[in-house]
C-alpha cells in the first residue's frame, strides 16, 4: 500500500518493536539484543530474537522476521493496511488517507457489518413464527435460553430471496450480497438467492469480534444431496483455516486449556455445561494455521473428536500438528456416548470432568491405537505390534519415558522389558542413522545451505547473491556507505529481490529518510522474513574494503552474466542462419 514513507518512519518510531513484541512475547535482554521463545512455532529454547536498534524481529528456528509491521501482520493474522491501521490506533496516529487502502478497508468494514446484520436477521427469525420447528429443535437439543443468545443462534427461513430483500432493505448492494459470499447468484437470469436456507444458523466469530462467516445445519433434509452442514465460503474476511469456532469466547476461559472438538454442537455444549474453553474446527480438518492460533492462547489442547474411524484419523493427524505448533496434547476417548454433546446430555458435567482427568496423553493414545490393530494372541501379530510400537517409542526423545511406556508395552505383550528395550534400543538407533544420513547430505551440499530457506525466493547466482546480501547488510548498518555505490543499479543485481531492497534502501537515503528494514514496503511476510535473516546473520566489518568488495563482485558477475546471454543470443543467431543456408 502507498502509505507516505515519512508517515511509515514515524509509525515505526512510535512503535517501538521490543514494546509491541513485548505484548506476545516475554523478553530477556542479552547484549543488545533480546531473548525469548517463539510465537510462531513450537519451541523451548528461545530462538527468538528483538533487536531494538536495527527494528527488527527474527526467529532462528522457523526464520520469520521483519519489522514491527511485519510482526503484527503475523501475529494477528492481518493484511499489511490493517497492521498500519492497528500500529497507528495504538500509536494514537492518524492514518493519511489513501484510496486503495481506505476503499479495500471499506469493503472489510461493509461485509463485518453485513455480516453482523445477517446474523441478527437470522437470530430474529428463529424467535418468529417461521422458525418454530427450528427452535423446537434447538430445544430439543437442549440449547438453553442464554446458549441461543450467547452463540446468537439464529434460522435461516426455508425461502430463496428472505436474506436478500432484508440486507437491500438495510442499504447493501447486490455487488456486496455477493462478496459477502451469503447469496448465490443464478447462472440462468443472473439473479441473487440465499445461500442458506431452512439451517439453524451458527455465526461464525473471529477473536476480534466481528461475525465474519455462517455454518448451517439443515432442518428438513428432504433432498438427499444436500449437505447436513454449510459453511460459508472464502471471503476478503472468512477463512476457515486460520479461524475456529468458538474461540472468541475460549480465549477469556480461565481453565487452563482449550478443548478441540468436530463441530458446533459438540462446542456448544460443553459451553453450557461449564466447559467455556471449548472450540470446534470450521468444516475441515485442522490446519497448522488453525493450531498456532490455539497456540496464542494455551499450551495445553484436549482432543475430543468422535470415536469412529474418520475421527480417530482425524486425531492421529491432529496430534503432530498441534505438538508442532508447540502445544501439549491430550486426548480423551469418548466412552458410551459418540460425542461430547450426547455424553454430557447422558451423564452430565460431573462425569465429564472425571473423563477429563483420565484423558491419556498423546504417547498413551497412540499405543492404544496400535494396540487394537493387533490381534495379540497370534504370535505374528504380537510381533507385528511390538515392532510398530518400538518405532514409536523410539521417537520419544527421554530415556525414562521410553523406559516407562516400554515396560507397559511388554506386559501388555506379555514379554520381558530387557526384550522390549533392546528393541526400542534398535529402533533409535535406526531413527538416528535416517537423521544422520539427511544431515550428512545437507552438509555436502553447502550451496543447498546458503539458499533462501523460504521456497518461493530462489538464487540463480550464489556468488552474486551473497555478495548482494553483505552489501545490504552493511547499507543497513552504515546508510552512510550508499554514497560510494556509485551507479549502481538494482537491475544488474542478481536476485530481483535483492535488487528492490536496494533500490528502496538508495531511495530513502536521497529523500533524506531513515534507512532501515521497516521503511520496506511491496514485500511479503517471507521476502521481509528473509531480509531481517541477512541482518541478522551478516556481523563482517562495516568499511570501504567490504563494500568495494562487494560490489567488485556484484558487477563481475553481472558482467559474465551479460555476455553469457548475448554470445547464446548471438549463437542462436547464428543457427537460425544456417538452417535458412545464410552464412553468418
């Protein structure tokens, strides 16, 4: 976006990194840098680094970075304009006006409050004549009073333009119904219908607060093809892998840890009955967008998914993402009821509790589940899930639990721990050689190594490019130095990327602003991400020397680069002639 760059430079001022960071992340200062872990990924030594005096932000684990914009970005989930807006609310700033970046915040604006008008048309219409049978069934599913108003429960009436006429009535136009992805247009006569119809109607909040999306449970489900559930669709404000359900509300529960449950009722009840920690996914399994925002909230996550095949699935695939985002996992196995809502209408909230605290940890689960592969009366099988657990335990990375679940293995086998240990002891031992043998052939390739570790920036010349890396850095670290790059122009450098940076760099130097990684804009969380690494990583000696070196080697390459191509445009010239029986 096209914010002035004086406007950006006092943006930044005003918003110190160490003091925004500061709010996510607890700080220990070492030298002049500051310390602590990761909120980006799962960790627990902190590899995430604030410098104050360069702006910037950058994890040596996952290697995100950037400025103070960039981590806001990251952090809440937001466009690079809403991170403005959000610094600059905080900084107590005006934000100039700028009609690409007002329009598209209008836009937001208009559909959060459609959104909010939807659903309090949709909530009216359950308390209506018309939404009789679908309050009888939320009645039926014990959906109190408070419940309906709490999660704004609402009904969307069994017609095709009810939605429509009421929003145009409000003042919103067609366009807006249909970014709002709330209506369908007709492919026959182009005309606009609601997407749902005859649903209970669940509004789908974001942890801000804004309605930005719907789930819809079918009432009458006389059309076999139609689907039990609809969510709404990918919209500018709805996107159902970086939200979940509920957690506008599970975030403020003070129990400790998050629930994680399939769906909506299965979140509501346990709401109801005391559970305020709970959240539900949005129609699809769980992302690792979906795990690090649970991540901003708890360290501990109870996995409650049903009890058949596709969800104990749903589980096994859970597990690794959630621990990844650095989060504790437990998972607890529903017993006489298919899900939390029908246990909790069967036993009540005493006895979930106890199921609660008897919920196994992820280790206990998973054996379990390997277990009842097995028949382990027949030998081969016993064998068969001997060998599979040894596998699994041997990931574990402590000798005591591999002792402690290798002795519970063995009796639950029926063998001899010793025996039970020296396959754990293999099984290791082949984990290591395989991780070994990967890290043997990272470091035969050190080319491989000094590559970009996002995969969307790539070098073509490693040469060029690190001596382009080492003058940005020192640019970065004397702006001063820009006075003796002569000519020097970002086209012959020979990563594009780079070459931006500089020019925006070179730039700010003429116009008199400040030179640092936060005056960069038109990049992408990775592109900034990587230039936050080269400061990061580059500590060579800031003087004449350095930088002449670098660019030496910057217009050598260009050079040989140059010639390259016109002696192939020259030889492909040449063939062409030939062909036609032209001498050259």
């Amino acid at each position: 976006m096209a914010f002035p760059p004086a406007f950006l430079d006092e943006l930044t001022a005003r918003n110190p990194i160490e003091d925004v960071v500061g709010q996510y992340v607890t700080l220990k200062r070492s030298g002049s840098n500051l310390f602590g872990l990761c909120p980006f990924h799962g960790e627990k030594t902190a590899s995430f680094s604030v410098a104050p005096d360069k702006g910037i932000y950058y994890c040596f684990g996952c290697h995100k970075g950037g400025g103070v914009i960039n981590f806001e970005m990251e952090i809440e989930g937001l466009s690079y304009p809403d991170a403005v807006r959000a610094l600059a609310k905080r900084a107590g700033m005006e934000v100039p006006e700028d009609e690409q970046y007002q329009s598209r915040y209008r836009q937001q604006e208009r559909l959060w409050a459609l959104h909010k008008e939807a659903a309090r048309f949709f909530h009216s219409q359950l308390y209506a004549p018309i939404g009789a049978e679908a309050m009888k069934y939320a009645q039926g599913r014990g959906m109190s009073q408070t419940t309906l108003t709490r999660f704004g429960i609402g009904y969307a009436p069994d017609s095709w333009t009810d939605l429509v006429d009421a929003m145009r009535k409000k003042g919103y136009t067609d366009q807006e119904l249909k970014d709002s992805g709330l209506v369908t247009q007709s492919r026959k006569n182009g005309g606009l219908f609601d997407r749902f119809r005859d649903r209970l109607m669940f509004p789908i909040i974001d942890v801000r607060g804004n309605v930005i999306g719907f789930g819809g449970r079918i009432m009458n489900n006389t059309d076999k093809s139609a689907a039990k559930y609809l969510n709404s669709p990918e919209t500018l404000i709805f996107n159902k892998r970086k939200n979940l359900f509920a957690l506008n509300l599970a975030k403020k529960s003070k129990l400790g840890y998050l629930i994680l449950v399939e769906g909506y009722m299965d979140a509501i009840a346990l709401h109801q009955y005391g559970f305020d920690c709970a959240v539900a996914s949005l129609g699809t399994a769980l992302t690792e967008d979906g795990a690090a925002l649970l991540s901003r909230y708890t360290d501990q996550v109870v996995l409650i998914y049903d009890g058949d095949t596709a969800g104990q699935n749903a589980t096994q695939r859970a597990i690794p993402i959630l621990e990844k985002a650095g989060l504790k996992v437990k998972v607890l196995q529903m017993r006489d009821a298919k899900d939390p809502d029908e246990f909790l209408k069967k036993f009540g909230a005493d006895r979930f509790r106890l199921l609660l605290e008897e919920s196994s940890n992820r280790v206990e689960y998973q054996l379990g589940a390997i277990a009842k592969k097995y028949d382990l009366r027949d030998d081969d099988q016993r064998v068969q899930y001997l060998q599979e657990a040894a596998e699994l335990l041997g990931s574990l990375p402590g000798a005591v639990q591999r002792e402690v679940y290798g002795t519970r293995v063995a009796e639950n086998a029926r063998i001899g721990p010793d025996a039970m240990k020296l396959e754990i002891d293999r099984a290791r031992k082949r984990r290591l050689a395989r991780e070994k043998k990967q890290q043997e052939k990272i470091d035969l390739a050190p080319a491989r190594s000094l590559q970009p570790k996002s995969r969307t920036i790539r070098y073509d010349n490693l040469k060029s490019a690190m001596a382009e890396e080492m003058l940005l850095a020192l640019i970065l670290q004397e702006p001063a130095l820009l006075e003796q790059t002569g000519e020097l122009k970002p086209e012959i450098f020979s990563s594009p990327l780079l070459g931006r940076v500089y020019g925006q760099l070179a730039q700010r130097y003429r116009q008199g602003l400040e030179v640092s990684v936060g005056g960069l804009t038109d990049l992408t969380n990775e592109e900034m991400s990587h230039v936050a690494g080269i400061l990061q990583r580059q500590h060579g000696p800031v003087n004449e020397q350095a930088l002449q070196d670098c660019l030496g080697t910057i217009r050598r390459e260009y050079q040989a680069r140059k010639v390259e191509t016109e002696d192939d445009l020259l030889a492909l010239r040449n063939q062409l002639k030939e062909r036609k029986g032209i001498k050259a």
